[in-house]
C-alpha cells in the first residue's frame, strides 16, 4: 500500500488517473495533455504501474493505459479507516 500512497502523492500522476477515469487512454494520448518530457511521463507510469493503480497494453507500437480501479478503491477503502469514516455493518457498534 506503501507504492500507491507514494504514487498518489505526485500531483501529475494524480491527473494521469483522473484522464484514465473516464477511458482509457494511449500513452501518446496523455501525453498531450502534459508539458513534460516523454522519459519523465514514462517515469510516471512507471510508478503507477507498480503501484498497480494502472495496467497497460500494447497493442502494436502503441501502449494503451486503464486505470485499475480495485485497486484504487481499496487504497480509498485504507484511508478512510484512518479517518473514521468508514461505514460500520449494521448492528455493529465500534
């Protein structure tokens, strides 16, 4: 869990996942959306991939990313323990 918290920490990476929320998307794609060199954006990808948050597919020379929301739900799941706000089952008190 310590990979996705370190991956979501990055404002860039924040964005790429919101891009990836709503469809997937080639890494030339995303790319247009950033001011960034190619090698730093593949950096970016590179942590969300191990961080799991993304998968990725080649189909030909291009790279297609989707965002891997278990994964993204679980970490949403983690840290809203920490804050108390999970929902308890009913009939179960804390």
């Amino acid at each position: 869990m310590s990979d996705t918290f370190d991956a979501l920490a990055n404002p860039v990476r924040r964005k790429i996942l919101k891009l990836l929320r709503r469809q997937p998307m080639s890494a030339g794609d995303i790319a247009e959306k950033f001011d960034l060199a190619k090698p730093t954006l593949s950096g970016h990808f590179a942590v969300l991939k191990s961080a799991g948050l993304v998968t990725a597919e080649r189909k030909g020379t291009t790279i297609l990313y989707r965002l891997n929301m278990s994964v993204l739900e679980e970490t949403m799941s983690a840290l809203m323990d920490i804050a108390g706000t999970a929902r308890e089952p009913k009939g179960r008190k804390p």
